[in-house]
C-alpha cells in the first residue's frame, strides 16, 4: 500500500515521526508531499497535492496534518472524489473508514500528542469499510460533490 503524506511548517516534526511509524509497523510505502522546511508553507498545497495524488490513484490513501488539522482537511476536501476526515481521537479515525470510506486522515500537530496521533493512525489504517446501508450516504455526498444539489433534500 501507498500512503501519501502531506503537511506545513508547524507540523514537520509530526509528519515525520508518523512517516517513519507507518514504514516500520506497517511496511507501507509513505511518499512524502509536504515540506520538510520549518520556514513558513502554506497548508493547501501539500494538502491538495495529497489530495490529488489520492484522487489519481497514484497512492493509496493520505494523511495530511497541519497545526489543527482543520486547514489542510478543508483544502484536501475541495478536490472531487475525496473524504477526509480530521481526527483528534481514533474512534472518529475508525468509524470515518467504516462508516464513510475516507481516504484521508487529517490532525493536527498542535492538537494532539505524538502517541495519541499513532493511535489515530492505527485506528484508521486498520478500518475496514462497512458498505451496505453506509453508501447510500457516501453516494449522496457524491452527489452534492457533482450537482451542488441533493435530490433528497428537496
């Protein structure tokens, strides 16, 4: 499997102790779209990197993680086809990849530890999605992504 990563300045510390915990418990390959600099960078780019790099299918799946996670998550959510998820505990982490399918995790570096941001990752890289009565919301978030419409609102 295919990890994408992505973060900015403040979370850079983070991004690589994560990076390196998913290489060696998991043996995924994690690729690396943020910046490894604490100089100033600005989160929606690496978060939208990531996001297209997931989109395209060139990876797996992507983890992007900013001071909050917030920013990035939003920025990573403007690209069609994605659903991430920003987390500070893994039962949110869990239940994303069960219930909803997500295929990016976002938290932030300020927010949590680095062991509780293991767990996260944990809880999400293990979820496995649940299908059935669940798509019929993930296809009408689908939906709204396409037509800035839903049918079943009205």
């Amino acid at each position: 499997m295919k990890i994408g990563i992505g973060n900015d300045h403040v979370a850079v510390e983070m991004k690589t102790i994560i990076k390196q915990y998913i290489e060696e418990t998991y043996g995924y390959e994690v690729i690396n779209y943020g910046t490894d600099s604490t100089e100033r960078f600005n989160y929606p780019i690496s978060g939208y990197k990531v996001a297209k790099a997931v989109a395209s299918h060139e990876v797996d799946k992507g983890i992007v993680i900013c001071g909050t996670g917030g920013g990035i998550s939003m920025a990573a959510n403007k690209v069609k086809g994605i659903r991430c998820i920003l987390c500070s505990e893994p039962y949110t982490a869990k239940l994303s990849r069960e219930h909803n399918n997500t295929n990016m995790l976002a938290f932030g570096a300020r927010v949590v530890g680095q062991e509780l941001a293991k767990m996260i990752v944990d809880a999400w890289l293990t979820g496995e999605y649940e299908g059935g009565r669940h798509q019929i919301r993930i296809d009408m978030i689908s939906e709204i992504e396409e037509t800035q419409n839903l049918e079943a609102a009205k």
